[in-house]
C-alpha cells in the first residue's frame, strides 16, 4: 500500500536521516502488487492495519519531529505535510470505494 512509502518517509525524517531523495512509481507498484490475486477481505485487512499504525506513529510525534524536513520525489517536505498527504489520499480512494470502483 501507498501509506507504507508514507510510512519509510515518515520514519526517515522522524530518525534525522536524509536520503537524497525518495521516490514511489504508482504504476510500477500496481503492476506488481499482485492485488489481483488477493481477496477484498485481505486487502482490507492489510489496510485497516496499516491504517492502525499510521496512526500510531502521527501520535508519537512530537512537535520537532514533525518539523523534520527531508526530500520526497524531488521535492522539499516536512513530516507534519507527509501526514496530510498521507491522510488525503486515503480519502481520495475512500471516495471510489464508496462508488465501488477502487483506484
């Protein structure tokens, strides 16, 4: 899942760490998810705890780690926008899920 990027993001500004730039290819990674081959139930259950962690690691961030910034698919970004992004795109798909197409 998307969220699990978001998650190595996360992880690396929150220990200081500063790779050079990190990337995620949305395509590459759906050609090779394998989600196809999974049931819903699975794949739900992968998500809700995903979900769960993401949570909890938002939760044990205090104020100067999520002021850590780093570089994400070229680009400047601090660990407090890495969490509204990670929490809009999971209601950017929420939205197809309610219309039963998932993207």
């Amino acid at each position: 899942m998307q969220n699990g990027f978001f998650l190595t993001v996360y992880y690396a500004f929150r220990e200081k760490i500063k790779p050079h730039s990190l990337h995620f290819d949305e395509n590459s990674y759906a050609e090779n998810s394998l989600a196809g081959e999974r049931s819903f139930a699975s794949i739900k259950e992968e998500f809700l705890a995903v979900r769960k962690a993401t949570d909890l690691l938002f939760a044990s961030l205090n104020d100067e780690q999520f002021a850590q910034q780093g570089i994400a698919s070229d680009l400047p970004v601090t660990a407090n926008a890495i969490g509204f992004i990670t929490f809009g795109h999971m209601l950017h798909h929420k939205r197809y899920w309610k219309k039963g197409t998932c993207k």
